[in-house]
C-alpha cells in the first residue's frame, strides 16, 4: 500500500473512532470523510461496508491499547504503569463501548475483535502481575475483577454525562481500592 494511501487509512481510522464512538449508530461515513479529510469514495475503497469500517476501528481501538499497555509492561516503575494503563482504558472505554454496540447490533462479537480483546487482556495481566509484584495493587486482585471496574465506569461515563473532572476523582477511587493498603 502507498504511503499516502496507509496515512489515508489511519486517518479514516481515527475519524471513525471519534465519530461512531462519540454518535453510536447515527454517526455517518460522510462525517467520518470529512473529519479525516477525504471524499467518501476514498472511504468506501478502505472500507466497503459501515460495519467493516467500524469492526476495523475497534481493532484499531484494542491494538492502541495493547501497544500502550506492552509499552507500559516496560516502564521501569509498575504502579505508574498502572495507574496509567487503567485511567487510558477507563477514558477510552465510553468509545469502545459504542463501538461495539454499533458493530454488534444483535449480532455475535466478530471473531477479529474478541482475538483483539484477548490480546489487550493479556497485556493487561502482565501490567497487573508487575504492580501486584512489586505491592502496588492488591495480590488477590484478578484481571477479570479489573475490567469489571473498568466497564463500570466507562458505561457510566457513556450513558450519562460526567465532567472530566469527576470521571477522574472516580478512577482516583477505583485505583485507590485496588492499593495495597500501607500499614
């Protein structure tokens, strides 16, 4: 693929993230267009069908996360990669919530993104395993715990309207109890 024609793509991309994530179903392809600075025709060549433009976007979704958290996994002190990691996908997460209800709409989770979700998962456990290890999180606290709290919040955040300000004195609160508590 040319170069002009993978920035095109990633502009696309990120276009449809915002606008799917931000108006669900109602959002449009000519809207994605102009955000990314395209013509639809530009958009349709990419992405022949809606659904496979917003599948793509929350693959797109799910492996900026995943590079985050492997990038994260590196940082020389975990609990700051943590801490980063679970406010990045708290964040993001309204998005993702839309993004999937928008490609799902009754039907199956696409094979692509729950091997996506998977992968974030995974990468996720492996900045967790280092806080835990190094006392910064709780060591009884599971993966599957985590995303519960995570999923919490960002529906909240996606259904009813929070100021930033709030949303991050909550995260602040979930990353607290998540803590190993100092004596």
């Amino acid at each position: 693929m040319r170069q002009d024609a993978r920035e095109n793509r990633e502009r696309i991309l990120a276009a449809a993230e915002e606008v799917f994530g931000a108006h669900g179903v109602t959002g449009s392809t000519e809207e994605v267009a102009r955000r990314a600075g395209v013509g639809i025709g530009t958009v349709f060549r990419h992405f022949p069908t809606k659904g496979g433009l917003i599948e793509a976007a929350l693959l797109r979704h799910f492996d900026h996360l995943t590079a985050r958290a492997h990038a994260l996994a590196a940082e020389a002190d975990p609990a700051v990669a943590w801490r980063v990691l679970v406010r990045a996908m708290i964040e993001s997460g309204a998005t993702k919530l839309a993004l999937i209800s928008v490609l799902t709409d009754g039907r199956g989770f696409p094979d692509s993104a729950a091997a996506a979700a998977t992968r974030l998962k995974a990468a996720v456990s492996d900045v967790l395993r280092r806080a835990q290890d190094v006392g910064a999180v709780r060591a009884p606290v599971t993966v599957e715990e985590v995303y519960l709290l995570i999923r919490g919040l960002a529906q909240a955040s996606a259904t009813t309207p929070t100021s930033p300000d709030t949303l991050d004195r909550a995260i602040d609160v979930v990353l607290t109890g998540l803590s190993q508590p100092t004596v």
